[in-house]
C-alpha cells in the first residue's frame, strides 16, 4: 500500500516512520522544506497510486478545514481522505458532506499515543463507512501496537463516531491526570513524614491496583526533576476536555470528575500550583506538549 500524509510534525512525521517500518509506502507533503517528501499537494496527488489515500495530519479547526478544501482540488472520485487529527466530531459531517459532492470519501480517525506511538504504537478509534475502514486496514495495522487489533483498533461507527470517542478519551485523561497531580502534591506537602516522594510512586508500579502508563510517566517525570523545579504550574487545554464537558451538558450526562480536572487547569493559569506543575510534566511526557520554564 502507497498513501500520502499531509503534516509532518511531531505525530505526522513519527506516523510516516512507523507505516514505512511496517510495510506502508508513504509520501509526506508538510510546508516545512526540512521534512517534506514533495513540494506541493499536486506533486502529492501525482505521486499516489489511484484511487488515492491522503492521510491528513494537522492541527483542528481553520487549519484543518483549509487542507481539506484544497486537497479536494488535486483528488478525484473514489479517492479517500482520512482525517486523523483531534478535529471536532461535529466538524466530520462537514468534511465528509463537502467532499462527498465531488465524489471524494471521508474517514475521521482519533489518534492517541503521542510521542511514544512511534516505539509503542498508537490507539485508533474510526468513524466511517465499514467498505473505507476495509480499504484503510493496511495502515491501521501497521500505525496500531502489536497484539490483538481490537485492542488498538475500533471501527466505532459511522463518520464523527471516531472523533467522538477520541474527544471522551482525552476527558478521560484530565481526569486522569488530575487525580496523579493532586496525589503529588498531597504527598509533597507532608516534606515531614514522607522522605521519599518519587519512591513512594516508583513503590506503586509494579502490584498495585493504580499501576498505569501515565504513573510510569509521572516516576520518569520526577525522576529527571523531582521537585518540578523547572517547570511553571501553567497547563494548557487543547479543546478536547472542553467538547466533552459540553456535549456532556446537552446530553444532561454528568461528568463531574473530568470538569474538575478542566477547571482545575484553569486554576494553573492564575496561581503556580504544584499539582499543575504535574500536569504540564505529564503532558510533555507522553505528548510532548511543551512547558513554561518557571
């Protein structure tokens, strides 16, 4: 299989590593000249294979909106765009309604691993037709981890289903993340009983019933700065958490915990917080989100 990838920054590029490893050819086309295969989306549509794969790999919003009306100008019928950025789900019935009157297929797919996906391999939740996801097969197998498929891989539904679950996913993962940064700081505040924070979570790896990959990331966290020392309690969002708190609201679902751990970030902004500081670790951890020196 021969499919082109548009964005080649830190998940695109590691994505294009891992297909090729696995068997995928891959033309990349990405603005920056340092990483990109071609130079221009038609110099990518002549060099794929008919019909064509484009795998679009860019940031949410305007951005992703721009590349898929002009990679509809280069691509033809029966071609098929997947999109695997952290669009909103709502956005997908967009896409896939435009680029259906020009006889261009449509596949959401949320994408999680981060910077790590290129060693361990990423999660994959898609939304589409069940004939696109078939067609598609090829690279989820070779972008997923080794192992059973169905965990790494879903075919969640219909187009915005993939998004959806990615979008509840993230929600999870504030949640998460919160919950590990507030049990950091509780624990760093008791400097007269507990001696050994980093090895009181280490102690938590191996056994216990909270054994995870975000407490593996938080010990390799502390490990390389174990008072955060470096690191301004400033925590981004990326718009995930939001969208899921509100369709949260309008399904009348309550998602108290993972509001929290929204607010809570929102708290980092006005305040240097320990428990931020957390965050902003794990976060460049596994997604390699960058951190404010403090």
């Amino acid at each position: 299989m021969h499919i082109g990838i548009i964005g080649l920054g830190k998940m695109g590029n590691n994505m294009r590593a891992r297909l090729q490893k696995n068997g995928v050819e891959v033309t990349g086309f990405d603005p920056n000249p340092a990483v990109t295969d071609v130079a221009s989306l038609q110099d990518l549509a002549a060099a794929l294979p008919t019909p064509r794969i484009v795998w679009v790999m860019v940031p949410s919003g305007a951005i992703t909106d721009q590349v898929i009306h002009n990679v509809a100008e280069v691509l033809e019928p029966g071609d098929l765009v997947i999109d695997g950025g952290n669009s909103r789900f709502t956005d997908d019935a967009i896409h896939g309604e435009f680029l259906a009157t020009k006889g261009i297929k449509f596949m959401d797919v949320g994408v999680s691993g981060g910077i790590w996906g290129l060693e361990n391999g990423y999660g994959l939740m898609a939304g589409g037709d069940a004939d696109d996801v078939q067609r598609a097969m090829p690279i989820f197998d070779g972008l997923r981890p080794e192992g059973p498929r169905e965990e790494g891989f879903v075919h969640a539904g219909p187009i915005g289903a993939g998004h959806y679950v990615k979008m509840v996913h993230n929600g999870i993962e504030y949640a998460l993340m919160q919950a590990w940064a507030e049990g950091y700081e509780l624990l760093d505040s008791r400097k007269d009983l507990v001696t050994d924070v980093t090895g009181s979570f280490k102690a938590w790896q191996r056994g216990t019933v909270v054994r995870s990959w975000l407490l593996d990331l938080l010990v390799k966290a502390l490990e390389e700065d174990p008072e955060f020392k470096d690191i301004a309690g400033y925590v981004e969002d990326s718009g995930e958490g939001r969208w899921t708190v509100h369709d949260a609201l309008d399904r009348a679902v309550p998602v108290p915990t993972i509001s929290a751990a929204i607010f809570a970030r929102f708290v980092s902004r006005q305040k240097d917080s320990p428990s931020m500081k957390a965050v902003a670790a794990l976060r460049n951890q596994f997604g390699g989100h960058a951190v404010r020196k403090s």
